[in-house]
C-alpha cells in the first residue's frame, strides 16, 4: 500500500494571509514617524505567509507624525483621546474601522499579528485611564483589535509582544496553519466526508491540545447527518479553534508521543523501543526539545510506512524551517 504524503506536503502551495500592525514590518506609521520591525515575522515568517498590513491611526486619517492618545473612561464610555490637546478620535477611528473590517472579511485572513500596547491595535494590553489622569485603571483591547476580535471571533490573533515567548510563538503559527488548512478544505462547500478527513488528520494535533475537546469534536463527526452538514460544520470550527487557543504543554505532548508510540509496538526491535522511550522520557524530563522525539517517530512512520500516521497534521504541522519545535 502507498504510503500517504504529509498533509502540509500536500497543501504547499496553500496562501496564507495575516493581518499584521503595519510598522512591526518596518513601515514607518507610528505616531513618532518611527517603525517597530520584528525580524522573525519579516525574516523568517515573512517567507511562509502573505502579509495584509494595517495601520489604524494613519489609514483613518490621522497624520504622520501625530500627537499621542490614550484610551479614557469617560461618562460617554471609553474613548480614543490624544494626550495633550485631549481631542476625541473615538467616531473616526470606529466609523473607518467597521469599513476597514468588513474589507478584511473578503481578504481570507488566517491570522492577526497586532501592536502591543496600542491604543487602538493591542490584542489585549492597552491601557485605560480615567478622565482626571492618573495611573492606568485596567488594560483591554485596543479599539480596533476589539472590533476585529468581535467581528472574526474564530480568527487567530496575537500580539507581537507574546511572541517572544516559545510556547506562545508556536501555539500561534500552530492555529494560523490548522485554520488555513480548515479554510482550504472547505472553501468551495463543507461534505461530511470533507469534515471526517480534516478531523481524521488532526486527531493527534487536538490531543497534544485539548483531551476534553477532542472528545467533543468526535461526537460532532459521529452525529452528522447530511442535511445538516454547514450547522455541524459551524459548531466543529468553534470548538476546534477553542480547543487549538489551549496551550499545549510538556505533559500533554508527552501522552501524544506514547500514543504514537503504541502503533509501533509490533515492528519495532528491542533497541529501537528502548531508545524511542529514552527520547521521550529525555523531552519529558525537558532534557530535549520536543523536535527530537518527532523526529524520531516521523523516521520510523516512514522506515514502517505506517499510513495512519503519516497523514497525522500533529507529526509536520508546520513548515520545519520555522523551527518551532526547536524550543518547546
């Protein structure tokens, strides 16, 4: 039998576009006529996505350079406000962000990278202040983010600040891929034979994830009816893009590793048992990145062409020259 080729393999050509703040790609739109280009999305990510660069303040009008603003809780709710001249931005701003969506909605958008701590771009870190000034009283979205969040609730988002962090980086290249694939197999209609496959493929993906919710999106697959094939695919695609927000952890990983491991219990030799759970105890006990143990199994998922396996999303989820794995 013909061994399956990997999934990503298979989807290489598949475009992936992410909204992204305009100046962390170097473009010079802050309100201090500076950028703040992030290497690893312009060097690195840069050649595996399209960028779709948006930058709030200048595109609803504002000049460059421009005073300041903040967010400030007033009577009339939280608005846009610039620091010095206290001039309100809030109607212009949310009046050109709802065009701006909308527009976004028609560009097939796999992600969002926002500006952390902006005022109208921070995922969830901008600060608001009372009208009489003061220290911060809360942090929240800023007013363009929201939006975004709110009119593309099953988008990947993120700020380019937690991407410095590797688990973080990864679980969010991570939901960018699986969405961009879910995207890719549904884009011309939703089949419940479309539906068992992509799950099919992501059954070990789910697991390093969410247990609980991978259960959940079984009993969504078992009880598909076709009549009501796009509800069940609207109620899979929530759960699943909920289930991939979960954080992956060492853990969780490691019970996946074992699980993959249990499909070679009758071809493996007693050496290559011994050293396959070496490996695995060395990434549990953080001895080793988690590209060591993969690695391994995608060697032996070839060496005995197991089929099952080698279409699993979970063993090539994204492309290895991101080098993801390296540091989880």
């Amino acid at each position: 039998m013909a061994v399956e080729k990997p999934l990503h393999k298979l989807k290489a050509s598949m475009n992936i576009n992410i909204g992204i703040s305009s100046c962390l790609l170097g473009e010079k739109v802050r309100y201090d006529g500076g950028h703040k280009r992030e290497r690893y999305l312009t060097d690195v990510l840069g050649k595996y996505v399209t960028w779709v660069p948006v930058c709030p303040e200048h595109e609803c009008g504002l000049s460059i350079p421009r005073e300041s603003m903040r967010l400030v809780r007033t009577e009339n709710g939280i608005r846009l406000v610039t620091t010095r001249t206290k001039k309100d931005h809030t109607d212009k701003m949310t009046s050109w962000a709802g065009k701006r969506i909308r527009k976004l909605q028609t560009e097939d958008l796999c992600g969002f990278i926002f500006k952390t701590k902006s005022p109208s771009s921070a995922m969830k870190d901008a600060k608001v202040y009372s009208a009489k000034g003061g220290m911060a009283e809360k942090k929240m979205a800023g007013l363009f983010a929201g939006m975004v969040m709110d009119k593309m609730p099953y988008l990947p988002c993120e700020d380019e600040g937690r991407l410095n962090d590797d688990t973080l980086r990864e679980n969010f290249i991570e939901r960018v891929f699986v969405f961009a694939r879910w995207k890719d197999a549904t884009k011309n209609s939703i089949t419940a034979v479309k539906l068992i496959d992509f799950h099919s493929d992501h059954k070990l993906t789910l697991m390093s994830h969410s247990p609980a919710r991978l259960k959940e999106l079984g009993k969504i697959v078992a009880s598909i009816d076709k009549k009501m094939v796009p509800t069940k695919g609207d109620e899979y695609l929530r759960v699943l893009m909920d289930a991939m927000a979960t954080k992956s952890s060492v853990r969780k990983h490691t019970n996946v590793l074992y699980h993959i491991m249990g499909y070679f219990k009758k071809v493996l030799t007693k050496e290559e048992k011994q050293e396959l759970g070496e490996t695995i105890e060395n990434y549990h006990n953080h001895l080793v990145p988690l590209i060591v143990p993969v690695t391994l199994l995608n060697h032996y998922t070839r060496k005995y062409g197991v089929d099952y396996l080698q279409r699993q999303v979970y063993l090539h989820p994204h492309p290895a020259e991101l080098k993801l794995r390296n540091h989880v």
